[in-house]
C-alpha cells in the first residue's frame, strides 16, 4: 500500500489542532472577541468582528477554538507568529542536553592506561556529559571479579575531585558498569 506524501510544494500540513484560524478561516457563527490592547469586546457575530478587526488594520486570530462561543483576539498576525517562534527557539536554547559517553577498560588494565582513560573521563565530565565506565570481561577474565572492582574503584577515586558516582559498579552478563556524573 503507498503512502501518502505529507508534504506538497515545500508545506508540511498542519494537524487541525495545531492550526490556528484566522480572519474568514473562524467557521463559527459568533464569537468572543478581546480586542487588541487586551480589553474584552463581548459576543457578536463573525461579520462585525472581522469589520472590527478591520477598523485597526490587524486580523481577527481564534485564540480558544473550543470555547463556547470562540474567543478571537484582534492582532497583528504576522507579529505574533514571529513572537511564538522566538519562544520556541528560546525554550530550545535553555533545554539542557547531555549525552552519556562510554569508556571501556579490561581487569588487567594498567594504571598508566587508566590515567589516560581517565583524561578522557575528564574531557566528557567537563561537556556535562556522563560517562559510563565498562568493564569487559573475555573468557575466563569473569573469575577476576575482585581486581575487576579494584579497577572500577580506582577510576573513581581518580575522577572524585571532578565527578561523582551516580551508578556504583554492578555486573551485567560479562560485563560491569559504573555511571559517573558531574559534580
């Protein structure tokens, strides 16, 4: 079965709810009209609100389509868009993001080789990303379950003045993970 195309001509559709009518977009008979310095005009048909709107030189916005009878708002359309969208990319600006990185080691990893994972460790804690230290076991490594530990406890001692364990070492098949944090 195909698909339909969403897209036509470089518009994406809007879904009914999202849409926002305005001007003769208003189907309803009559409406709650709030003009445009914020006081409340009252209830009339749809005519006078557009000649309304009209008289300013600004549109006639339904702002509650589901109220009874609609409130429509006299403004200036294209201004208010303008001030959503920069809600919107200010909302997105202040959202924190923050990745979880994984640095793998052995139970008979080496302490210069931990040093070295650890500068990493820093890198990525100092991104205010977390960090997932995995320790891997291959073979018959998985009866080194107590050096494994050791490792895991040294990582983190070395890496305490800047990162804090939010996960403590705990097995996972043939594996052993600890989440490590900004402080």
């Amino acid at each position: 079965m195909r698909q339909k195309n969403t897209r036509r001509c470089g518009i994406a559709r809007q879904s009914n709810r999202d849409r926002i009518n305005i001007n003769r977009g208003i189907r309803a008979e009559e409406v709650r009209v709030i003009g445009a310095d914020g006081e409340q005009i009252g209830v009339m048909p749809i005519r006078n609100a557009l000649e309304k709107a009209a008289e300013h030189s600004l549109d006639l916005v339904e702002v509650s389509p589901n109220a009874k009878p609609p409130v429509c708002k006299i403004m200036d359309y294209g201004r208010y868009k303008y001030e959503l969208t920069k809600k919107l990319q200010e909302a997105r600006k202040k959202q924190k993001t923050s990745q979880i990185k994984e640095i793998k080691v052995r139970p008979k990893t080496d302490t210069h080789d931990l040093e070295t994972k650890v500068k990493h460790i820093a890198k990525f804690i100092g991104n205010n990303d977390k960090v997932k230290v995995t320790l891997v076991f291959r073979g018959r490594e998985i009866t080194l379950a107590k050096q494994a530990r050791l490792v895991l406890e040294k990582v983190a001692q070395m890496t305490e003045e800047f990162a804090q364990i939010e996960q403590h070492a705990k097995f996972e098949g043939r594996t052993m993970t600890m989440i490590l944090s900004p402080k």
